[in-house]
C-alpha cells in the first residue's frame, strides 16, 4: 500500500507513467468510466476548499466511484476533540481511499501511520500540496511538451505558499531549470529552500518587481497573499496587493510565457489577462482533474 505525502514519493520515471495515464484519461475517458465501480474515496477537509475537494470528487466520480466525507471540521468530531489518528482509523472502516487537508503540518503523514487504506495529502498548512504540485507538472508537460530546460518565475507569497515549496521540490530534480522568485522583503522564500538549492548547484535569484524578469520567463507562477497565514489583519491588508498582473505587464512577457496560478486568485491578476491565450490557470483546473483519476487508479492498482 502506497500514500502519496509529498511530491517526492514518485520517482520520476513514475510521474512519467502517472503523467502518461493522465493524457490517456484525458483522450479516452470512457475507457476509465468504470474503473472505480464499488470503491469510495473519502474526503476529510478540516480546512475549506473549492477546487481541490471538488477536484478529488469529480475525478472519482468520473471512474465511476462514490464519495464521502466532510468540508471543514466543524462538521466532523474534531470537534468533540477526536485525533486524527482515530478519524483515519474510522475512515478506514468505511472508504478505500482517503484525501486529506490538515492546517496542521504533518497531520496527514501521522494519519498515513494508522490508515489501512492509502493516504493522500492534499494540503497541510504552509507545509506541502502534492497534488496541486502533480497539477502543475502535468500542466507544463502537456502545454510546453517539457518538464526541464526554462526559467521559471514564482511571484507573491513565497513564505508561506505550500504550492510553490512543493512545485521548487519537485523541480529540482529536472534538468537546467533557473527559479527566479519575487516578492516582497516580507514573503521571501524560505532560507531552507535557497540553501537546497545552492548545494545541488541550482541557479536561482531574488527580485522585487516583476516588471524586471518579464521578458525572461518561460513560465510565470502567480500565487495570491493568503490572509489565512498571517497573524494579523494589517499586515495581511499592506501585502495584498503588491503585485497584481495586467496587460500592461503581459506585453514585456514571451510570445510563449505561459501564466499559471493554483487558485482562488483575489486580484493579483487582473481578470483582463484572463482573455490571453498565455494565462492557463483555468486549464490547469481541468489537468487537475486528471491527474487525480491517475493517481486514485495507481494507489488503489487498479492500472
């Protein structure tokens, strides 16, 4: 039995076939309509989402599988003070398969110690977001034919943006992939992921404005200030909108950039860009569907 925790449990040669599986879903899907007849995925978000929880369940239901579970805990005995030990060890009983997001750093690594069934992480606090990393790996594969050889710019909170700690982690092991990160003095990547990066030899470097790096970027990475991390409201309301993405700042970009963001965007791109042919997110949406059927159907051997 496999879990997937962090974007680093597949190797690279089995992103290939999970990517390789994804495209076939994507071309066949009634080859897979059926794959998942009689098994259950539980989702247990004691966080909100929109596009992740919904995500996991539409690719469920698109292998022809049932879904249960809960959408913040609230409404789940964590709030009657029950462990997430205990809940996995519930949800066990019921499911095949769990999608878990925790605000809590590791909470789904712990329930993955006491679950019979495989364990997905689907967001723990600023900590990791593997399938939202597989999205974007899918989604640059597909649309640029490539997973190495570009200069990729990750812009906004670099601090506490779990997408992008996990999508750097992930990339590292390309070839001939520059980071170019930029932000604000207080959301800076952390010191622990530019010290990996200068041991293995990486070539990275920090900036403050974007308008400076458009016209190097093969691949823009927007991510949004996320209020629920910062201990304070006023911080929060003086970050929010450093940088936002507009046409005007699209025309010093690459005929062939490619904008993605892992969403909900608040404004920091403007919903003008939206019209470019270059802005992906909303593809990115549909590849994470995708890529979720793959990886329910590789945990679960069914492929």
């Amino acid at each position: 039995m496999r879990h997937l925790l962090r974007p680093l449990d597949f190797t690279t040669d089995e992103l290939e076939r999970l990517f390789d599986l994804a495209g076939d879903i994507e071309k066949n899907p009634s080859k897979y309509a059926h794959m998942c007849n009689g098994k259950i995925l539980a989702t247990c978000f004691y966080e909100p989402s929109t596009r992740t929880r919904l995500s996991f369940e539409s690719a469920m239901y698109g292998l022809g599988g049932q879904v249960l579970g809960f959408s913040d805990a609230g409404s789940s005995s964590a709030t009657k003070g029950e462990s997430v030990s205990d809940t996995i060890r519930m949800i066990s009983c019921y499911a095949d398969i769990c999608a878990m997001r925790h605000p809590k750093e590791g909470a789904p690594m712990v329930a993955a110690t006491k679950a019979s069934i495989p364990v997905i992480n689907a967001g723990d606090g600023g900590h990791q977001h593997p399938t939202q990393t597989l999205t974007d790996l899918l989604t640059i594969r597909s649309l640029k034919g490539r997973l190495n050889n570009f200069t990729i710019g990750l812009c906004g909170d670099l601090k506490f943006g779990r997408t992008v700690h996990s999508l750097i982690n992930a990339l590292v092991r390309y070839d001939n992939v520059k980071f170019i990160f930029i932000s604000p003095e207080e959301l800076k990547i952390p010191e622990y992921v530019k010290e990996m990066l200068i041991e293995m030899d990486i070539p990275f470097k920090e900036v403050i404005r974007l308008e400076e790096v458009m016209p190097e970027l093969d691949l823009l990475y927007m991510t949004r200030v996320q209020r629920e991390r910062f201990f304070n409201e006023e911080d929060y309301v003086r970050l929010k909108d450093f940088y936002i993405l507009n046409k005007e700042k699209m025309e010093l970009a690459r005929k062939d950039m490619l904008v993605l963001h892992p969403l909900p965007r608040v404004n920091e791109i403007s919903v003008e860009v939206d019209e470019d042919e270059r802005a992906v997110y909303f593809k990115q949406v549909q590849y994470g569907v995708y890529v979720r059927m793959a990886l329910i159907l590789t945990l679960l051997e069914l492929v």
